[in-house]
C-alpha cells in the first residue's frame, strides 16, 4: 500500500461488485484487509479501499514466470483445458481472457487445431477482440483478481457464442475457518472469492448451464435458444 493510511471500509453499506446486493455482512478481517459476505450470490469481496494501484498490481504480475515450455504450468491448466476441449467443435475459434505475461493456454489449443485470441489487462490490451465473438473463452486463475466482476463477466458472456462455453478456474471458498488459514486471501491482487454458490447465481442470471468440472474448475454452457 506504499505506506498510505487505508480508511476502514463502512461494515454496513457495502455493495456486491458481482450481483449488486447491498447489505453485505462482515466475512472475515486479517491485519491487511476486510472481508465481506454477499447475502445474496455468495461471493467474498475485499472493498475497493484496499485495492493495489495498477502499478503495484502489474510488479506482482510481472514476478510470474510461467511460459508454453514450463510443463508444470501446462499441467496445472490442463485441468481446464480437457475438459473444455471435450465440448468443442473442431477448427474453434477462442478467446484466452487474462492471458497474462506468459500466454500457455492459447498455445494448447492451438496445437490441437483451434484459433485463439488473447486479451490481458496489462500484457495484451486488445480492446477490439472483445467486440468479437466466439465458441469457447477461458479465464484461468482471473476472476480472483476482477475489481468489476460484474461488468467483466458480463462482457465476456456477451462474447459467447450460443453454443459456446466458458471456462473458469478459480479456487473456491467454503466456509470461514477454511478462509482463515487459506493462501489464496493472501495475494493482495485478489479481491473477489467465487464460491459453488455463486457460480450457481451467476449460471442463473445468465441462464447458463453450469458443470463444476474439477475442485476449482467451472464450466457455463450458452444455450442456443
């Protein structure tokens, strides 16, 4: 926080930055941050007070080092990336969403026939490829890190083709005692926590079918109708 007084957040008047409830409750508060409780779609969220500068925020990332030959990092995403190549037509045309410094994924389905564009907030700011739309989009360990989950996701739903799915990898939260001794609060890049609850609002809003492939992998199919 380069040293500034952070201003304790309001515990009443707090809003979801997903489904825009008001009326959140107090979740969970280390040293560093407050968490609070969506009533209504379940996400965990820190409040906008203690979000890192976009400079602070890209040192972070710029510390990955994941690239297409780290075959660690190719594992870890193949979590995602067979299932999801399961549903796809062959010649698909993807969109990686938060591709990062590394681009891995794009690069996987590529190798097996499909097109993929990528977009990244800080690595490949491409605005006009979310004017586009396409049969499958991916976002893996990016949810956690959306200061608008709402408006981001939305978008990238808008993206979709019917027919198509998105796929999102994300660690998940389950209770409060778990949240306490959990890494995953402790990046301060990350300030939204999906749990299977609020996948389930969100298949719900966007009328979406919804499989939880793996632990931490989250599949929403777009109905043609």
């Amino acid at each position: 926080m380069n040293g500034k007084i952070v201003v304790k957040p309001d515990t009443i008047n707090q809003t979801c930055p997903l489904c825009k409830a008001a009326g959140a409750s107090n979740f969970y508060q280390d040293k560093r941050r407050d968490y609070f409780l969506c009533p209504t779609c379940k996400l965990v969220f820190v409040p906008a007070v203690y979000f890192l500068s976009a400079e602070d925020e890209k040192a972070r990332y710029d510390l990955h080092q994941n690239t297409p030959t780290d075959q660690g990092y190719r594992q870890f995403l193949s979590r995602l990336f067979l299932p999801m190549k399961e549903y796809l037509n062959p010649e698909s045309r993807g969109l990686d969403f938060g591709s990062g410094p590394g681009p891995t994924l794009s690069v996987m389905f590529e190798e097996i026939g499909h097109t993929v564009a990528i977009y990244d907030h800080f690595y490949a700011m491409k605005p006009s490829v979310l004017k586009q739309q396409y049969d499958f989009i991916t976002a893996t360990e990016v949810v956690e890190h959306l200061h608008n989950p709402r408006k981001e996701l939305d978008r990238l739903w808008a993206c979709l083709k019917p027919g198509g799915n998105l796929g999102i990898m994300t660690k998940l939260v389950h209770d409060c005692e778990a949240f306490a001794r959990w890494h995953y609060k402790d990046d301060p890049t990350h300030v939204c926590f999906f749990s299977c609850s609020t996948f389930e609002w969100l298949a719900t809003h966007w009328l979406a079918k919804l499989t939880f492939a793996d632990k931490d992998v989250i599949l929403f199919y777009k109905s043609r109708h």
